[in-house]
C-alpha cells in the first residue's frame, strides 16, 4: 500500500460538552476513538495518516475542563483543557508556581501555546522521529526500536530508562508538575482515579505502547497543586536546537526548600532523557542538609546522571544532564 | 521635478495583498471543472518499478486517471530527471499521480495501489560510493561528469592513508591550479589545514511547490510558483511537450524560491499532463511533506584545505579537495563555483583546486542561496581565522590584506571584477560593529558564558547583462513597466523598474508595474538566480526608459515642431525645455502614439530585442507609446557583490548553546536601490547562513535511506528568536561604474557571511578551536567542551 | 481471525512481525477444551492389570523413576517455564509489569537447564528411553481405546514413558527448542550483557519469521503446560507427579503400569538401601537401562 501523508483521513467528530459525554463516547468507540484536546500531537498524527481513529472526541466544548480554581488545601486545580498560555500569564500560577508558569512558556511557540492545553501537553506523545514515520516499531506494536541501533539517528533519544524503545518523553510542563508533586485526576466510565505525577508517567518497561498511565477510555481532565511550599527556590530550563518551535534536547525543573541557607527539601526532575520525567531521588536525598551551592549542584549532577547509557550519538546528553541539575542547584531562585 | 526613487524606501505594490492575505499564490487558484491529483512517491532510496496494480483505485469512484512515468514528454535520460519515475533515484521520488474529483479521493486511491519494487544499492555518503565496491546511486555512475556519468573509485589506499579524521582525496573528476602551490607552502609562515564537512541542507520554502494546470484551445495555462516568469515559460512548454507560444505562466507570487524555483520545476509537467489526458483542470498541491523530497537542496560537501600565509598576512597559498554530495540528477556544480568563489574572497597566489561531484540518493540538489559560495565561505573563514592567530594578526585585518581592490580578479583564468569595494565594506563592518572594542571581549567569561566574536567575508556573483526592457505610457498617462523577473520575494519587481521612473523623472506614484503572467506581454528577462536581476533589469529598464524618453521627445517634435533635443521629459510631461507650458501629458503622448503608429506605438520595433520581447511587444501593439529596448551598455568583468558579516555571541559552557547577542552586516553592492529592502535581504541572508551553521539539519537513517527532517520543526530552520533583535546593516553605496544606475544584486552572498561569522565566533569563544562542521550544534560543542565522545566522526554527512 | 501480525517496513514492504496475539486465547480455549472434554469422557480410574508376584519377585518397595538430577531439570525448567509465559503472555492481556528482563533472564535459565537435560540425556542416561518405538505406538493404540472405554484385553504396560509422555516430551521439545532458538536470536534485539545488540541481524522478513515461531512456540508451551498440568493432578497419574517430587514409585505402580521387559529394574537393592541412600538419592537402585528398546 502506497503511503500518504500531509493530508488528513475522514473521520466522524463527536462534540460533547461534558465530562460525563465525554467519557461515554470514549467508552462507546474504544480503541477507535481518539480524544481531541489542542490538536498539536493529533494533527501531525492524522495529517500522516499512521493513527486512523473513526471517531474524535473534541474536548473544545467542554468547558468545565478549563480554568485554574484555588482548592481547599491551599493548592490549585488547573483544568486539562486550559491553555498553556492561560497557565503561563495566570497571575495564580504564577505567584504559587512560578516553575510551571516558566515551564509552560517555553512550549513550542505564541500560537501553540494558545491552541495547546496542558492536559494535551502532559499525555502528548513522544517525538521519536523513527515512531512518527510510521515505522512498525515497538511503541507501534511491531518487533523492533529503530532507533536503538547503532547506525541509528538517535541524538534527540535516551540515557536511560529505556527498555527496548529509547524515545523520550517531550513535555516541557511535565517535569514542572513532577516537580511539584502535582496530581493528575482521570475519569473514566467507571469513576475517577487520581495519580501522583510520578507515577502517571510510565515507562516501556512496563507498557511500551503508551506513555502515561492512560488508557483507551481515560480522560484526563484535571491537574492538581498542592499548596507551595512556602519561600521555595525553582529552576526551570529547557535546552533545544532553537529557541522557539522546538521540543527539548533535556529540561530541568528543581524546587528547593531552602531553610537557613541549607536545602531543607529538594525535588529534582528531568525530562527529555528518558521515555518519562525522571525524577532524581538519590540526587534529591544527597542535597539535602546542605548549601544550594556550585559544589552541591555538581555533586547532585553526578549522582543524577550515575547509571546513564548513551546511544550512538546522544553521549552528549549525560553531561548535559548533569550540568542542568547542577544549575538547578546552584542557580534556583 | 520628481523626487529621485533610487535609493529611496518605497511599498512595493504587492506587500499589501502579502500581508492582507489578499495575494493568491498558485494554490489559491481555481478553475471550472477543477480536480486534484496526488503523487505516489517511492517507498525506497533506489530502486526499480516491476509492476503496478491500479486496479483497485481505479474502480474507486470519483478517479479519473492515473499518470505513469511512460506518458511524459521529458522522461528521466541521461542525467536528466523526469517529473515520474519508474526507476526511482531517492525516497520520495514521485512514481505516478492520480487525479480524482477530489483530494481525499485522490489520496484513497493512491493508498489503493500496489507498486511492486526491485531493490537497488543506494548510498548517502559520496565517500563510501568512492570506495572500491561501494555502491553507486545511478546505474550508469557515481560521479557527475559533463553529460554522462563517471564512475570513480579511489583505493583502499587512499581511504587508510587517510585515517577516520582527514578527507581521503584520490584522484579528483576536476582540477585546476594557479602558479606554484606547494612551492608556495614551502614558504609560507603559517600552514593551517583541516578536514571540514559542510551538509546539504534543503530549501524549504514558505510555499511548496503546488501547481494548476487547464488547456484550452491547445493553450496550456499554468499558475505556478516560480522565481521567473517569463523564463518559467519555455521550460513548462518543454516539460508539456509544446511550444513556448502554448503555454500562458502565471505566477504573481512566490512564496520563497532560494534557487529551487529558479524557472519552473519538474512537478509542472504532471497537472499539465494530467489535464490534456482527463480533459479536466488539475490541481498538484505539494504538501510540506512531499516539498521537503521534490523541493531542491544545497549540495553538501566534505572538504579539505590547507592555507598558507606569509609573513605579512598575505595568503600566498590555497589547497582545497571537495568531495560534493549532488543528489542523483544532473550535476549540481557547487563544487566548481566553490573554487572559483575561494578566489574572490582572498585572491590567493597560488592556488590548487580538485573537486568530485558524487552522486548520491538523496533527494535532487539545485542552486541555494550562493551555491557554492556560502559553503566554501563558512569552511574557509574560520581556518583563516586560525591562521591570523597564529601568526598574531588581527582577523578583520588580514581580510583586509587579502581582499580584492579594483583589479582584484576571480577564477582559475583571473577574470577582472567590475567594481570591489571589499575594503571599504570590511572597514564599514568594522566601524559599524565596532570590531576594536568587541575583540576585546573575546574569550571573556561571564558565569557559564564564554563570550566570542568572529567576522565573515562572502564574495558572490550579482549581475548580469543583455536582456530587454519593455515599457508603456497607456492612455492613463501611466509608465507600466512590464515585468519579465518574477516575483520571488525580494522586490526587485519594484526596485528594478526605479531606473525608468527616475530616468522619466516620473513619480512613482505613476509607475505600475506588470508582472507575473506571461499573456500580459513580458519582455525576455534573465532569470531570477545568481542574484542577477538588480543588475541586469536596473539597465534594461534604464536602457528602455532612455528610449521611451527619446520616443517621447521624437513625438513632441513631431507634433510640436522643433527638434526632439529642445524637449524634455519631467513630471508625467513632455515639454520644450525653454517653454515648460509648451508640452504634452503622458496621456496625450499615449494617445498620439497609437494615432501614429509605427515606432511609437510598437508597430516597429529595435532589431536586436530577444524574440520573447518582440513577441511581447507585438501583443501590446497599439495600446499606447511603446518602449522596448536592449541592454547593451557596456560592461567588463564579473559583477560581484561582498558582504561582510560580524557577529558576538555567547557560549554556554555548561550546555553549548549559543546566543548571538550583535549582528553587523555591511556590503559592497554597489548602489543602493532600496535601503529597508536591502537591509531585509541581507539579514534575511545572513539569518539563513546561520541558520546553516547553527541548527539547520538534513538527517537521514542510514540502514534505510529515509530523511527525517521532513518538517520545520525537525529540520529547523532559525527562528527569529534565534537572532538579535536588532541586526545593523549598512552599505557603501558607491556606483559600479559598469552599470548606467551602479547597482549590483544582493541576494546570496549574505548567506555565506552569515554561515561564516557565527562558526568564526564560536571557534572564537573556544579559544580559537574550529570544529569545522556545519551545522554546529550545541551537542557537538558540549561534547567539545567536555571531552566526551564526539557525536559523529568527523567526515560524517547527513547527520 | 488472522494467524500473523503484519506491518509495512521502512520501504513499504509487507513483512510478518508477529504471530497474532488472538492465538494466545485460541490456545487457552483448546486448552479448557481437551481438559473439560478429556475430564468428561475419560474414567479417572483406568483398569489395570492385577500385580504379578513373580514380576515382583525380588523388587524393592520403591523403585527409582527420576533421579535427582532429572527432578531438579524437571522443576526449574517449569519455573523457568511459567515465568517466561507469565512474562510473556501477561502483558499481553493487559497484565501489565516490567517484564523483558524477568523473561530473558528466565529464558537464560531454561537455556542452561535444556543444556544440562542434553547432557544428561547422553551422558548419564540411555537416549532411547524417549523413543518412540511400534511397541509405542501399540500401546498407544490400546491405551487410546481402553481410555475411551473400549478396552482391548488387557492394558498393555509401558517401558519407563508412557507413550503419551513420550508424545508430551517431544511435543514440548520442539515448542521449547523453537522459543529457544528464536529467544537466542531475540536478544539480540534487547540490552542484556551476554549478546550485543544487532538489531539488524537478519532482515525485516527474517526477524518476523524468528518472531513468529517464538509466538507461536510459545502459544504452544501454554497448551501444553494445560495439558501438562491438567494430567499431572488427575488422581490416577498423580503416581506419576509424585515420583517427579520424590524420585520413586511403589513396586505395585512399577508392575501395574510398566513393562519389566521395557523397563528393566536389576534385582539388586532393597527399599531399605533406597531409603539409605536418601530416598532415591544418588546411589540409584533402579537402572535406567533398558533393554531392547534401542535400534
């Protein structure tokens, strides 16, 4: 069969304007069906005609999925289908999370930004480009990572968690939330499941065909912050080709507890090295007690980066991550 | 009196309906009846059609016909590439259409075919065809020679001699020396040499190369996307198999060219075709996907020279070996200018040049934006650079040194330039940027930033001469100056025309321009390439509107008595010049003209214009006072343009990104027509030679011969992010006495200087250390900086 | 229902790459099938004959069946078993766990316990003892009938295998060499440390057919280990199953179920010196030999 690409299949839309909608037509058309948030990952999907859904789910008219409400707790709830520029200039965000404000405005472009909705941002799929062909790899239920090789072109991929597939996770706002120990509210049919941000994020090891914990009939629908913690220090900084319009070589979001001079706490993640955000926790322990300071930093960026395996070409990565700790550290303010 | 508009900010007339949205390009375009049609592309890098089964999309309703390679007039021969294959020569060759009532349909039914393929050695790196037993992208060859292909493998020797790290260099398909040059060497002060790889980049225009085809009364009309029009004409009538005088081209606007759109392209042939088969109208849009295979790059080289400099800093000797990566058509001759471009910029004593073309299956390579010339600028800057520090002179000076003055000289046969302000433009540069003071930064860290600075000097070919002007007063009183070039972007379909409304001494306000469609009587043109239109149609329309004044004063006298010198023309009037009142209006002058006839009004014509022209001026016979003439001021010597580039960045040690924190340009291009018009070519220039050297990337998977960087975003191309808010332009403004209005074009040599200036500055802020690579990524420099495992070996392509 | 997943490679070419995941409950469903079915009409008790005290005649209590080596490939061959189709199947399903080194290193352990069956099988025991001879196929003929209620005289005894474990044997050999051979191969295919990664060993095809047999073997392990477990708690065999655990049968089994001719026990030993020697422990009291069923 002769391929085609650039130009989209027909397909039956489906317009719900609730939650409840929603998840019911999900459930009703299964694998078939295929959710619309900002349309940025799906278009270039259905553009190339690789993922061929009969039925699409525009979230547009579901309003009760936008919008960023105060909680109880002193958090902040962000609906999924708010844009990442409402979430970068919301005077909200950015007071009480300032690292995801500054995560969110490094999202591709203006006219992305406001087309592009967090939600869409967090479960987007990888940008693997041997996966985006169209090629039958692992992650497309076929027998082989095209990318792993060691003739392949695999600057943009893994130093570690790969397990058969070395694709990356492309989110520039999901390390922020991991950072922030946000949590992610799905609904379903059956009920609604909330997941701590570090375990909504998966790796091929344990599912090689998706890259969150959501599944055909899963919506995810809401972001939730728990309350600042009071006087914390962040960092956030993607490193990319260009400085518009382009996906992440690796990004660090730190958050520092910062007591007396001394790291009281510390969440340190970094995206763009592995199928998901990964959270540093040994670094995070060995910080701990001590200054935010250049030699903290670098010793943070060792252990980080301890057990990392280059491919052929992304060597390169291993010390890029663990100077980006190592500013995460040192130069979180 | 009319102000002067040469030199002057003007709108040029098609910006509005750019911005408003209002232009419509070749896509826009919609004829009655209209279906589309969608290409089947080859699935694999080389390999040969055994059978095709269109059975099934055929019997899909709403298809009405299947285009195969077999039914076009031009076919790939030779070297020649055809518009559809069935020996297809790179992924992404288009092997047949299919038209149906509509897109989606047309898509189906591609999907419904079942092409069948015979596999066939492909290669991506000109170095491993170059081996014994390599494989070779064509059939007939691996080397591009004059018409035919060669064959050329160079023994394991050469390749284990060389070692991974240096351009093994056998035996070269071209060859050329000036004087001694390793006598040369003997002597020099400082030796400098280096292995440097320059990738292939491609062209990625704004608008893809989409097209609209209709006949009608065996007409061929053809809306288009093209850099020239009028010379866009005979090579669609060739492609369709028919005379030029059978094809109307339209093409009012094209959405960026850089040289791959130079005179239509091959895509054309297949609505054309397609249309006379099914008696219908057919509409080729190309999608981003399918411009990035069809749509034309930069040929790439991996290359190897070595200087050396005297005492003084004078480069008494130049050794340059250039292995090309051409694509698989034709024979992409970047190499060559290369050589011959090395020469304008340092003017070498001696100098060697050997160069390979290989071909490769990648997808087809034309001119980009200073062929030749930007690459061998980027390549060459930096290692002068490391050569001025080591023999302790400063960067701009030994350009300076170097450069070419009046009797500079280009080329092997050392053919004299026209004019060369290359000193005055580096001492512009150096003023402007401020290049005493920024050196000092140099090296200069600040946290993880590591300051550098770097300049580029880039030579390229900016003019022509010879074609023909054609103008008209109408009824109206207005001067329509038609248009032959097209529109590609740059305004030079308003800049050029400057010279007839100020030799009329009319106001612009009274000038229109026509452009664009070749039933609306264009003259010959050249074609938009080489940045030769400012040049050549500044004098062409000087040349016309010098005979339109001499019309204007023939008629005058003629209906006013008196001799045609006692008149002049100024203000939309011609009039005695001792009685201003005593005169007629453009108008009158227009309708006098069609009254008499003759040689006012296009009846007769000068003997020496084209046949085009005469054409041209034949259909607008009658419509008013008409003007065509032949450049044929007198010229000798290349016409070329400098442009020098300075640029200060920041190196991020600790990510090896950079940031470029100033820009500076200046150049030597004689007049200046449009100062914002020039200012935004040249940065624009500038913008795409950094864009070269900094994150613009053609990747491909080895194992299968696939590209990746079929997207904006996975090609990245520069952002406008990625630049300074503010780059500083100036020029030197001084006429090429050459040239009746001094102008000289500007389009290319931008690129180089930008491409050079940023690798100089950030070898500059590694402290002097060249990767010689393009493009530069941060990966590269971090792994530089942090003594980790290179990336790619250093003669690595494609990556 | 379609037997092979297929998928267009780089070049458009339609290559396997896999055997379709539907087989895998196509296996179960064959599986509950034969067992249900093989519950329903088959008596659980199967008449034998009555003991021969000659045949008993100087015979220990306990005869050795499996000694401890073979026990020992036995059962961590089933465990190496049921964790590579649990790590393979279950993900499948939707049972989702990282599961890829559990498999190969579970595969790695089936390896060498196949290799140390091979070298046991020829070295320490008579190759033959497998082999399917017309005697076999004989007794398979009458066991068939007498199992579907249609007893032809009397049962007819085994040599040391009953035909039907010969026929499981050799069944689960060439599933098992399949998944191995094809698994060997499969790693190249992943990061572990004792081949490299060669992705691109074989082409597009090739892979798919090595990924095809090692499905298919492996859907054909599950119905096997259906069955294999299914005869393996039925009461009348659980003689059997037991003797895998502790190393010997009673005399009464030996005489009810085997021939002494095809499976020869020398007069030698008690059950005391068995006992003795650790309950069928090394010093084997029942020889493996056999007699005249060799070539």
């Amino acid at each position: 069969m002769a391929v085609i690409r650039d130009m989209i299949p027909p397909f039956e839309l489906f317009q719900p304007a609730g939650v409840d909608d929603a998840v019911r037509l999900m459930e009703e058309h299964g694998d078939q069906g295929w959710v619309l948030a900002g349309g940025l990952d799906t278009f270039d999907w259905f553009k190339d005609r690789i993922k061929r859904p009969s039925a699409v789910i525009d979230l547009g008219g579901v309003d009760e999925l936008r919008g960023i409400s105060a909680g109880a707790d002193g958090g902040f709830a962000i609906g999924a289908m708010t844009s990442l520029t409402t979430v970068a200039e919301s005077a909200d965000v950015m007071s009480a999370y300032p690292l995801l404000a500054t995560a969110a405005v490094t999202v591709a472009t203006p006219q992305i930004r406001n087309q592009g909705t967090l939600g869409g941002n967090i479960v987007q799929d990888t940008r693997c480009w041997y996966y985006r062909s169209g090629w039958p790899c692992y992650r497309a239920g076929g027998n082989i990572c095209y990318a792993g090789t060691s003739r392949s072109m695999n600057r943009e991929h893994c130093i570690m968690g790969a397990s058969r597939c070395v694709a990356v996770n492309p989110s520039d706002t999901a390390p922020a939330l991991v950072a922030l120990d946000a949590e992610m509210v799905v609904a379903s049919t059956s009920g609604e499941r909330t997941y701590a941000a570090t375990d909504f994020f998966i790796g091929p090891d344990l599912d090689i065909e998706r890259m969150t914990v959501i599944e055909p009939g899963d919506l995810l629908t809401q972001i939730r912050l728990p309350a600042p913690w009071s006087g914390a220090r962040h960092y956030f900084e993607k490193v990319r080709d260009r400085k518009s319009w382009d996906f992440s070589l690796a990004s660090v979001a730190s958050m520092l507890n910062v007591e007396g001079g001394v790291i009281r706490d510390a969440r340190l993640v970094v995206n763009g090295i592995a199928p998901y955000p990964v959270r540093m926790g040994a670094a995070e322990a060995a910080v701990r007690g001590r200054e935010p300071s250049d030699e903290t930093g670098q010793m943070a960026g060792e252990i980080a980066v301890e057990g990392s395996r280059a491919l052929r070409h992304n060597d390169y990565k291993i010390a890029l991550t663990r100077n980006l700790v190592k500013r995460a550290i040192r130069d979180a303010a | 009196m009319a102000e002067n508009v040469i030199g002057t900010d003007i709108s040029p007339p098609d910006l509005r309906a750019k911005i408003t949205g209002r232009a419509r390009y070749a896509e826009d375009f919609r004829a009655e009846g209209m279906v589309f049609a969608k290409l089947l592309l080859s699935p694999m890098p080389h390999a040969r059609v055994r059978s095709v089964d269109t059975s099934a999309a055929e019997a899909m309703e709403g298809v009405l016909g299947i285009l195969r390679a077999s039914e076009m007039p031009v076919q790939a021969e030779g070297l020649g590439e055809g518009a559809l294959t069935d020996e297809p020569l790179y992924e992404g060759e288009p092997i047949l259409a299919v038209a149906a009532v509509d897109e989606t349909i047309a898509a189906a039914a591609v999907e419904a075919i079942r092409v069948e393929f015979e596999q066939l050695p492909f290669v991506l790196d000109p170095l491993e065809s170059l081996r014994e037993g390599g494989p070779d992208a064509r059939l007939d060859g691996n080397v591009g020679g004059r018409g035919e292909a060669l064959t050329i493998k160079w023994p394991d020797s050469v390749f284990d001699e060389a070692g991974p790290d240096r351009l093994p260099m056998g035996e070269p398909a071209a060859e050329w020396a000036i004087g001694d040059v390793d006598a040369a060497f003997a002597e020099a002060e400082v030796i400098v040499e280096e292995t440097i790889v320059h990738q292939s980049v491609t062209h990625h225009p704004m608008e893809p190369r989409s097209c609209m085809a209709y006949w009608q009364n065996g007409k061929l009309f053809l809306h288009g996307s093209t850099q020239s029009t009028e010379r866009s004409r005979g090579s669609v009538a060739r492609m369709a198999g028919v005379e030029a005088d059978d094809v109307v081209f339209i093409g009012e606007y094209c959405g960026g060219g850089f040289g791959s759109k130079i005179s239509g392209t091959p895509n054309m042939a297949i609505p054309a075709v397609m249309s006379r088969k099914i008696g219908r109208p057919v509409m080729l849009r190309i999608t981003r996907y399918e411009e990035n295979y069809i749509g034309r790059a930069r040929a790439g080289f991996q290359g190897w020279a070595k200087i050396g400099l005297r005492s003084d800093g004078r480069m008494t000797a130049l050794d340059l070996y250039l292995v090309q990566d051409g694509g698989p058509y034709g024979r992409a001759s970047d190499f060559s200018t290369a050589g011959t471009v090395a020469t304008a910029i340092y003017q070498p004593e001696n100098m060697r040049f050997r160069g390979v073309p290989v071909y490769t299956n990648t997808p087809p390579r034309s001119a980009q934006r200073a062929p030749g010339g930007a690459q061998i600028v980027a390549m060459l800057e930096p290692l002068v650079d490391k050569a001025a520090r080591e023999l302790g002179v400063d960067r701009l000076e030994v350009r300076k040194i170097n450069a070419p003055g009046h009797d500079g000289w280009l080329g092997e046969n050392k053919a004299p330039f026209t004019s060369a302000y290359v000193r005055e433009a580096l001492d512009l540069g150096g003023e402007l940027f401020n290049w005493e003071e920024k050196k000092q930064l140099s090296g200069q860290r600040n946290g993880s930033k590591v300051t550098g600075v770097g300049m580029g000097l880039s030579p390229f070919t900016a003019g022509s001469a010879g074609r023909d002007g054609l103008l008209v007063i109408r009824p109206d009183g207005k001067l329509h100056v038609h248009q032959g070039i097209g529109n590609l972007g740059t305004h030079s379909i308003a800049d050029t025309a400057r010279p007839a409304a100020d030799v009329l001494d009319l106001s612009w306000d009274d000038v229109v321009i026509v452009w664009g469609d070749t039933s609306k009587h264009l003259p010959f043109s050249t074609v938009q390439a080489g940045s030769q239109t400012t040049h050549a149609h500044t004098r062409a329309n000087h040349a016309a509107a010098t005979a339109m004044v001499g019309l204007l004063q023939e008629l005058a006298a003629q209906e006013l008595g008196g001799s045609p010198s006692d008149y002049r023309v100024a203000d939309g009037r011609v009039f005695r010049a001792s009685n201003p009142a005593a005169g007629m209006d453009f108008a009158q002058a227009a309708r006098r003209a069609m009254a008499l006839g003759g040689k006012f009004s296009g009846e007769q014509f000068p003997e020496d214009l084209n046949d085009a022209t005469k054409a041209a001026v034949a259909g607008l016979a009658g419509e008013g006072l008409i003007a065509a003439a032949r450049d044929n001021y007198a010229r000798a010597g290349a016409v070329f343009t400098w442009v020098a580039t300075f640029a200060q960045v920041e190196l991020d040690v600790e990510t090896g990104e950079v940031e470029i924190v100033d820009l500076a340009s200046t150049a030597d291009c004689g007049t200046v027509m449009h100062p914002r018009s020039l200012a935004a070519q040249t940065n624009g220039g500038v913008f795409q030679g950094i864009g070269m050297a900094k994150s613009q990337r053609w990747v491909f998977d080895p194992k299968w011969g696939i590209p990746f960087t079929k997207r904006f975003y996975t090609a990245r191309p520069p952002g406008i992010l990625d630049v300074p808010r503010s780059p500083r332009f100036a020029a030197v403004n001084q006429p090429d006495p050459h040239t009746p209005v001094g102008a000289k074009g500007i389009g290319e040599p931008p690129v180089g200087a930008g491409e050079a200036a940023y690798a100089c500055a950030v070898a500059d802020a590694m402290g002097g250390l060249c990767l010689c690579r393009t493009p530069l990524t941060s990966d590269m420099i971090l792994a530089e900086l942090e003594g980790r495992p290179r990336p790619y070996g250093l003669l690595d392509t494609h990556v | 229902m379609e037997f092979l997943r297929r998928a267009l490679n780089p070049w458009g070419e339609d290559v396997p790459i896999g055997v379709s995941w539907d087989l895998i409950w196509a296996a179960v469903i064959i599986g509950a099938i034969f067992v249900v079915g093989h519950a329903l009409m088959v008596p659980k008790k199967v008449a034998t004959g009555e003991i021969d005290e000659d045949e008993a005649r100087g015979l220990p209590e306990k005869l050795q069946r499996h000694t401890p080596g073979a026990r020992g490939f036995h059962w961590s061959m089933s465990i190496a078993m049921f964790a590579l189709l649990i790590t393979a199947f279950f993900p499948v399903v939707g049972i989702q766990f990282p599961w890829v080194t559990i498999h190969w290193i579970a595969g790695v352990l089936l390896i060498l316990t196949v290799i140390y069956h091979i070298y046991h099988v020829f070295a320490k025991q008579d190759f033959w003892t497998m082999w399917i001879d017309r005697r076999d196929i004989a007794e398979g003929k009458q066991g068939l009938k007498a199992a579907l209620g249609r007893p032809e005289g009397k049962r007819p005894r085994s040599g040391k295998y009953p035909v039907d474990q010969k026929m499981f044997h050799h069944a689960a050999m060439v599933v098992t060499l399949g998944a191995v051979v094809t698994g060997v191969l499969m790693m190249f295919r992943i990061e572990n440390f004792l081949l490299p990664m060669n992705t691109y060993l074989f082409s597009d095809a090739a892979w798919g057919w090595v990924y095809v047999i090692h499905g298919v073997s492996g859907i054909g392990l599950i119905f096997l280990v259906i069955a294999h477990v299914y005869f393996a708690i039925r009461p009348e065999k659980r003689w059997m199953t037991w003797s895998m655990i502790n190393g010997w049968i009673d005399r009464d089994r030996y005489l009810e179920n085997h021939d002494p001719e095809r499976w020869v026990v020398p007069e030698q030993g008690s059950a005391a010196e068995l006992e003795a020697s650790g309950g069928g422990g090394g010093q084997a009291a029942v020889s493996d030999r056999v007699r005249g069923e060799g070539p």
